[in-house]
C-alpha cells in the first residue's frame, strides 16, 4: 500500500505543476492520507487481534468473543488479499 500512496503524493505533485489544480492536488493529498490512515488502522488492528488471542485463552472464551475474533480474522484476511492487488 506505501507504493500506492507514494504515488498518490507524487502524481498530485505533478498534476498541480502541469495544470496548477490545488483543489485537484488537494484532494489527491487528501486521499493519500486516507489512504496511510486505513493502512495504520489495519495494522492496529492486527495487534490487537493478536493479543486478544493472547489474553484469553480458546476454552474459556466466550462464545461472542470467539465469534468477533473470528470475524476479525476474516476481515483481516479480506483485506489483507484486497491490499495486495
């Protein structure tokens, strides 16, 4: 995902010294910085995942918390493949 953000940051770069958009730049800027922002929080919320698993142990668990944990997990997964591409 750095790759794509990287070049959100230079293409708005260009794009303001070819047409001197700064509400186009702005916006690419602005979507750059979603952009780290969604990436930030997906690995925040790996590690808290993990030690979620880590605290509580699999038969004591709740039946809700084992059902969130595995919802994260497949969340994590999704996004995670929809992120590679």
């Amino acid at each position: 995902m750095q790759e794509t953000i990287d070049e959100l940051y230079k293409k708005a770069d260009a794009v303001f010294e070819k047409y001197k958009d700064a509400e186009l730049r702005d916006y690419m800027l602005e979507l750059a910085q979603k952009l780290q922002d969604a990436d930030a929080m997906y690995h925040h919320f790996g590690y808290l995942l993990m030690h979620v698993r880590a605290s509580v142990a699999h038969i004591v668990r709740p039946r809700h918390l084992q059902e969130a944990i595995e919802r994260a997990q497949q969340f994590l997964k999704n996004y995670g493949a929809e992120k590679k591409k």
